[in-house]
C-alpha cells in the first residue's frame, strides 16, 4: 500500500475502471485470483459513493451517443523511502495523471474507450521517476437473449522496487501487458453461465535491474472461464467456478529450469445481499503443475471472500480476504501463494467531505524456499469536494514489509491532490 508498489496497483485499477471491466485488472497479473464476485447486486443506493449528492457528480460531455469523462490530476508529497532500502533515502515527489474514457450504451450494444496516463517525478530520488499509460476498449452486443463481449487492453507499467514479491530491484523496470478476453453470457431460468477466454501477454525489456536482467520474466497466458450461477432468490445466488492457465515464458536465465506451467481452479461458495449488508463468499482448490521436474506441483486451499456493510447512510465498511497461488518474479523460484486481507472504512463527514481509512496485511509463502515476505499497510486521508469539478484530497501511508527473500524495509508517504474531472 506504499509508495511506489500502491502507486503501480491504483494505476493498474483506474484502468480498469476506464471501461468497467475487471479483466484489466487480471491483464497485469494473469495468475491472480479475484474479480469472480458480482461486482454489486444490492439495492442501489447502499454504495459509498452512490450516496454523494447531485450536486458533486458529474454527467460528462455527450458527442452524439457518446458521453465523454475527462480527468486529470496533480500530486505532491514526500516518500520516505522510494526505493524500498533497508536504509530508507527519502524524496520529495509530483504526480500528474490525467484520463479520457468515452462509452456508448445503445438497445443491444455497448462500447466503450479509455485512455489513461501516469507520471512520478523524484526531486531527489534518482533513477526512480516512472511513467505508465494504458489505452483499452471494450463491447458487448445482445444475442437474443444472451450476450457476447469482447476487450482489448495495452498497459505499458513499471515495476518498483518496494513490491512485496522484489526480485532484487534497485529501481523501477518498465513492462508492456497485451490483453485480450471473448467472452458469452446465456440464462437458463434462473441458471446463468458466462464463459470467458483471457489472453494476456507480458513482456519486460532486456534490461538490468538489481541482480539480473528483467527478460526472463516475458510470457504468454491463456485462461479460459467458466462462471455459473444459480439464483435462489432474487438477492442470494449460488455460484461455481472453474478456470483453467496455461504460462509459457519466452526465454529462462541461464543455468534455471523453465518455469512454464498448467494449471486449473475450481471455486465454489455464494453471493448475498440483504439490506445494507452485502457479502459473497467462494472457496475451492488450485493446482498449479510446471514443466521442470524440479518444481513438481504446487497445491493450495484459495479463496476470494468479500463483505459490504453499510451501517447508516454516512458509513461504509468493506472487507476483502483472498489466498491463491502466484507466479514468482524470482528466476529461481516458480511461484508463491499469497494471502491477503484488507479493511477498509468510508465516512460523509459532511455531504462533501469525505474520510477514508484503509488496513491491509499480505503475505507472500515461497513454500519450495522456505523463505516468506509480508507487508503491514495502512492508510488515511480525506477528500474535499469543492464542486462537481474539483476536488481535493490529502493522504498518509504507511508500509512495513518483512522478508526472507529481499529487502526487508519500512515506507512513509504523505502526498495531497488536486482533481479535476467532468
């Protein structure tokens, strides 16, 4: 949740709110497990931000049946630590972001655009400063009664040094992510399957940072998806899923097994809605097997839980458990299963003042190295909507991350924002 490493996954998520589709949040980490929840199915209303006032939102510009949303941002603030060193260097720093996103919803199809772009700058942090940018679309279009949709996503991103799973970094290295998902829909009464293909291919630069050249981690993903879900009543659904993953990478360093690997995913659990309480929960088992005889098969209990409580109508309150396998930045280790938990509390303090407070712990278990890392985060800021345009917010973060494998540090960052959107 600090510095840099948070930086890198609001980025990655802001994209994929561009065209409110998660497969873009999967595009930068292939293998993760998550986003098979129903995004919402409560009443509306009960959503944090669904409670802000007329007169703080906004409809953005339409140009014919689209409707365009411009953003951008500046960020100033101070990070005690950028590069993750157990002897923190600290720097001053600005962020300017800046978005488009434009969609079309018409009687039987949808489309959508985005464009979005990132930049840090280090006053006294050098070889620190990054950039990211990521343009996506998305459509869908009715089939009788079903529905057929389709994403592509490019991300070029960067990979820093305070991650929690660091294969020795120094200092960020630049990656590009290609995405692709096809995808079906189709209703049975109150059965209802989606099927989904992901694609994603990832490719780092042959450049050197830390203790080796980033190449070895380029690779190609498929994953093919199948959710299905059984109504029980209008707000209670039974869900089941199964995915399976294919990796192959495109090169190894020399002297290490390939780490190319299939694997496979079956979840099963369900979603609720009752009120201002809204949860859903899935638990299953992942098997992850790699080509190299050395690293045999990886086995896990996973699970992606998720509860929304909505006490009154100032505060939301929302957590969010996962555990599942990941592939390994190391070129010696193949993967690792992480766990994570996360609390997060929003406030109205007044119709336009809003408080957050966020609580995360993650841990990273290399079980074939005996080895582990974990980070302790936490943070809290507030946002002051000026208008339906403007806004402005201030944030303090703190990270403690622990490690067998890398750097073992803590991390400060206090940063205020200045927002503009339509």
């Amino acid at each position: 949740m600090a510095g840099a490493a948070d930086r890198a996954r609001r980025f990655v998520c802001a994209v994929a709110g561009l065209v409110a589709m998660s497969m873009h949040a999967r595009a930068a980490a292939a293998q993760s497990l998550g986003g098979y929840l129903a995004p919402s199915f409560a009443t509306p209303g009960t959503g944090f931000s669904s409670r802000l006032g007329t007169g703080y939102t906004t409809a953005g510009v339409a140009v014919g049946d689209f409707v365009v949303r411009p953003s951008a941002s500046e960020t100033f603030g101070y990070d005690s630590n950028p590069a993750g060193l157990a002897r923190p260097r600290g720097s001053a720093f600005y962020d300017t972001e800046a978005g488009l996103q434009t969609g079309a919803d018409w009687t039987r199809a949808s489309l959508g655009l985005g464009l979005s772009f990132a930049n840090r700058r280090y006053l006294s942090a050098a070889g620190q400063d990054s950039t990211d940018w990521a343009a996506n679309a998305q459509g869908s279009v009715a089939v009788g009664g079903d529905q057929a949709n389709w994403g592509l996503s490019h991300l070029s991103l960067t990979d820093v040094p305070n991650s929690i799973d660091n294969p020795g970094l120094t200092q960020p290295v630049s990656y590009s992510v290609n995405a692709g998902q096809l995808g079906y829909r189709t209703s049975f009464n109150r059965l209802s399957l989606d099927a989904q293909l992901y694609y994603t291919s990832t490719r780092y630069a042959n450049t050197t940072s830390g203790v080796a050249t980033e190449a070895y981690r380029s690779n190609d993903t498929w994953q093919p998806t199948l959710t299905a879900r059984y109504d029980l009543s209008l707000l209670t659904k039974l869900v089941v899923v199964g995915q399976g993953t294919s990796i192959t990478y495109l090169s190894r360093q020399p002297g290490q097994p390939s780490q190319n690997s299939l694997g496979f995913t079956l979840l099963g659990g369900v979603e609720l809605a009752s009120g201002s309480f809204e949860t859903g929960l899935l638990v299953g088992y992942q098997q992850r097997t790699y080509v190299a005889a050395q690293y045999g098969t990886t086995t896990a209990p996973v699970i992606e839980g998720s509860v929304i409580w909505t006490p009154n109508g100032l505060t939301t309150i929302t957590g969010r458990l996962t555990r599942s396998i990941q592939q390994s930045a190391s070129p010696s280790i193949p993967g690792f299963t992480s766990t994570t938990a996360d609390l997060k509390v929003d406030y109205e303090f007044r119709p336009n003042i809003l408080w957050h407070t966020d609580v995360s712990s993650t841990l990273a278990d290399y079980t074939q190295s005996g080895g582990s890392t974990s980070q302790l985060g936490a943070s809290f800021g507030a946002t002051w909507l000026i208008n339906r345009v403007t806004s402005l917010g201030g944030t303090i973060t703190f990270v403690d991350s622990q490690s067998t494998q890398t750097n073992s540090f803590t991390d400060s960052v206090a940063s205020l924002q200045i927002a503009l959107k339509l």
